[in-house]
C-alpha cells in the first residue's frame, strides 16, 4: 500500500443497518504523525487493526501493549480504550470497524479475547492481505457494498478457521438475546410479542431484556419495530405496493400506527420516503446516462 493511499479514509456509516447481520462500519488507512492517537474512549463496534510498519502502543483494560510491524489489534464495543503512534518511528496502519447482529458471535469463536486482543505477528501476511480486500473494496454502489461485505467475511472466516483455542464442546450454543433476533428476522411479518421471545428463548422477559440491551443496545421491542421499518423501507423503494400492503406486509396490522411508527423512526412518512427513493433512482438513471 502506497503513501498516497495511507493518508485516505474511507468510511461507510451509509451502509450501517443496525439488523444486518454483518457488515462494514469503515475502514481506512493511515500514516500517523508521532504521537498521534485515538481516546482514551469507548468504541460503539468492534475495530479491527492491522499495522504495516512502525511502531505504537495499544491500551485496553488497564493493560499495555507495545506493537509493531505485523502486529494485529482489536478494540471491543463498550470497551475503554487508547491507542497512539510511537514518537520515534511512529506507526502506519490499516484498519476495518463491523458490526452486526453476528459479529460479537463470530469474534467469539477467534482467539481475540478482552483478555488477549493483540495477535503478535501472528499470520500477519494472510491478515494484512485480507484486510486491505476490504479496504480496496469500498463503494457507495450496491455491487460494491456486496463486495465489501464478501471480504469481511472472509476475513473473520479466516481468523476463525485459525482460531488455536477451542472450547471444549466444540460449538457454542446461542444465548437467549441471539435466538429472539433471529426469529425476529426471520418471522417479522408474524404477530410477536417480547413475551412470546421470551418464552422461545426459554428465560424470562427480564433476563431477556438485559440480555438482549447488553448485546446489541437496543431493548427486543424497538428492535422489532426497526427491523419492521428497515423492510417496509425496501418495499417503498423497490415496489409500487400501497401503505396498506406495505403495513401488513411488515406485521403492522393498522396503517395508521404503521405510518406513526415509521416517521417517528425515519422522520418522514411513508409516502414521502418512497417519493424520496424514486427521485434518487432517477437522478442515478440520469448520471447514468451522462457516463
């Protein structure tokens, strides 16, 4: 990777979907001047680090690390930490922040640990190839979030497939706040009720809200409620279905508290989001036109 490369920063907020089940936060590269550094603070998502020559120092947990050339790095969501460039070579590095409903679960099955967050060395080459697909690969347009989000997921694949540490069971088993998400996702268009999750979880409605805020910041409810909205979004802008369609497609029985709901989450109604979508995709049809 060049200079003039390591001094662009990519990001992709854009593409952030909160009931994803993978994706790419932002990534970028940097050549950081001496000293230079990040916190101390809190990370809302897992960021991944990878350095390409130089030296600096991470702190994470009230512990140290001194790293270099081929040392790897992760910064865990709700995790104080603080990391800058040595003064006498300081450090370039590249970097890939994810989230998603899948990522603490996939992290999990890494040798990344709160414990033990640095790889020293460790397949650097394999890494660093990995990580710089994501980074070469951002996009605003659909194939190129596809691709990006393809390269993320080879990357965690490999760090799992190359995971040293196993547990004994071999396979863990998801906790109660991964199994409700999932059945939210795939039974949206269903009557649901947290009651109901709970009871599909096999613990109760407390232990699953705690749970379930813990992992993914947000309470069952107004998960349910986002992830209704997020589809009812790609059926205003892909299809001519009326509100009502669209509210009982989603599990909005009344269109009415279906056209509240969503401009409450998206802050237009309905109708405009849709006339709003159509727009976009003729201006990009007309630029299209101009290439």
């Amino acid at each position: 990777m060049n200079k003039q490369q390591s001094s662009i920063y990519k990001h992709s907020m854009k593409l952030e979907r909160r009931t994803a089940s993978l994706y790419v936060q932002n990534t970028g590269c940097q050549q950081c001047p001496p000293g230079y550094g990040w916190g101390p603070g809190v990370r809302g998502h897992f960021l991944l680090h990878h350095i390409l020559g130089g030296r600096g120092v991470y702190e994470c947990r009230d512990r140290r690390y001194e790293l270099g050339a081929g040392d790897t790095f992760l910064c865990y969501p709700g995790t104080a930490i603080h990391y800058y460039a040595g003064m006498e070579e300081p450090w370039e590095y590249i970097w890939v922040g994810f989230s998603g409903l899948d990522a603490a679960g996939y992290v999990e099955q890494t040798d990344f640990s709160l414990e033990e967050p640095v790889y020293r060395g460790r397949d650097s080459g394999e890494i660093r190839q990995r990580m710089e697909a994501v980074y070469q690969s951002y996009g605003t347009s659909v194939w190129q979030g596809l691709e990006m989000s393809a390269r993320l997921y080879d990357l965690l694949a490999f760090l799992v497939r190359t995971a040293q540490r196993r547990e004994e069971s071999g396979v863990k088993t998801p906790d109660c706040a991964q199994l409700a998400a999932e059945y939210i996702i795939s039974h949206y268009e269903e009557p649901i009720t947290v009651e109901g999750l709970a009871a599909y979880a096999s613990v109760s409605h407390s232990s699953l809200y705690r749970r379930f805020v813990k992992r993914f910041q947000i309470s069952p409810k107004r998960f349910l409620l986002e992830y209704r909205i997020e589809r009812a979004c790609a059926l205003l802008a892909d299809t001519s279905c009326s509100i009502q369609e669209i509210s009982n497609s989603v599990g909005f029985e009344d269109p009415f508290y279906f056209s509240r709901a969503f401009k409450e989450v998206k802050g237009m109604s309905p109708r405009q989001y849709a006339a709003k979508a159509r727009n976009c995709v003729q201006e990009e049809k007309v630029q299209g036109d101009f290439d």
